[in-house]
C-alpha cells in the first residue's frame, strides 16, 4: 500500500527508517500526550520492530505507516479495527521540527480519503488526551466531529486523564469535498 499526495508519500515502514522514527519518538514533547513513554535506545529496536509487522490492515493487526516528505520520514500514520463492523481508529505522530507545515493534516486527510474509498470503511475514529489542542484541531481541519469527551476515564503516566473521541462518517467525507 502507497498513498501519494502532493508533498508526500504514505507507506510501510523499511528496516531503513528506525534512525527517522526514533527521532520522533525520543522526543518528551512527542510523547506527552501518547501512551507510551519516549523511546529510549534500549527499546527502540524492539518498538520498531511491531511497526515493521504491522505491515498490512487485517481485523487482527493494526496498520503502521511511514509517512516521508522530499528528504526523510517525518510522520507515523496508524490504522486499526476497533472490533465494531468496519469500524477503524486512526493514530498519528509528527516530527516536532515539522510542525505547522500542513504535512499531518495533508497525510491525515488523504489516509482518511483512502480508508473510506479503498477500504470502505464505515466509520473513522481518533480517541485523543482532551489536553491535546494540536490533534483536536487537526481532526476538526479534516471533517471529523468532536462526539465525546469523558472526563478522567484514562489513566496515564501517574494521572488521570480525560479524553475526546472524534469521529468521520463517509457522508461527512462528501461534504468536506464538496466544500
């Protein structure tokens, strides 16, 4: 699987890409937000290894994407089912030395594009830390809803913490491109 935009190209991650990844997750402020802890050099192997299986989008994996501009991998795009009928959740992370150039909401709208075209998805997902503003805004620029916000429902790294969930129908898809 290849998704081309005008910017960047979407695929499978290659043995080639662990220096890239982990320069994305070895970041604290990456991190902050995600459930796991920044990488360190004695996990990154291992890590990345589940990127590299997760190669194709079964009911049973999930789907890791590298996402690369001109020069490097600068984004993590990942797919999964959630166990309800074609129903997916998406994840994402970027390089913070790319940020506010578009190239997530530009790799997320055309992965999004994909599922429900290629895929046929019935539904899209993204179940984000409420304090996470950058990702909300992003699933707001693409189309999706903000559908629910529960608080303290997650316990993460020592706290709690609440979460959004936003959400993408096929037909909200339609009229993003008939804007």
């Amino acid at each position: 699987m290849e998704i081309a935009t005008e910017r960047l190209t979407i695929r499978p991650f290659k043995i080639t890409d662990l220096q890239d990844v982990f320069n994305i997750y070895n970041n604290e402020e990456t991190c902050r937000y995600l459930l796991h802890e920044k990488w360190t050099c004695e996990n990154m192997q291992e890590l990345f290894q589940k990127k590299l299986e997760n190669c194709s989008l079964t009911k049973e994996t999930g789907l890791s994407l590298a996402v690369v501009d001109s020069t490097s991998l600068i984004g993590d795009l990942s797919i999964w089912f959630t166990g309800v009928k074609n129903t997916v959740e998406i994840g994402y992370s970027f390089s913070v030395q790319n940020s506010g150039k578009g190239y997530a909401t530009e790799a997320v709208s055309q992965l999004v594009k994909y599922l429900f075209k290629e895929v046929k998805v019935h539904r899209i997902q993204a179940t984000l830390d409420a304090r996470n503003l950058a990702s909300q805004k992003l699933c707001e620029r693409i189309g999706m809803r903000k559908e629910a916000h529960f608080k303290q429902d997650y316990w993460s790294k020592g706290e709690w913490t609440d979460s959004i969930v936003y959400g993408m129908l096929v037909e909200d898809l339609e009229k993003e491109d008939n804007n």
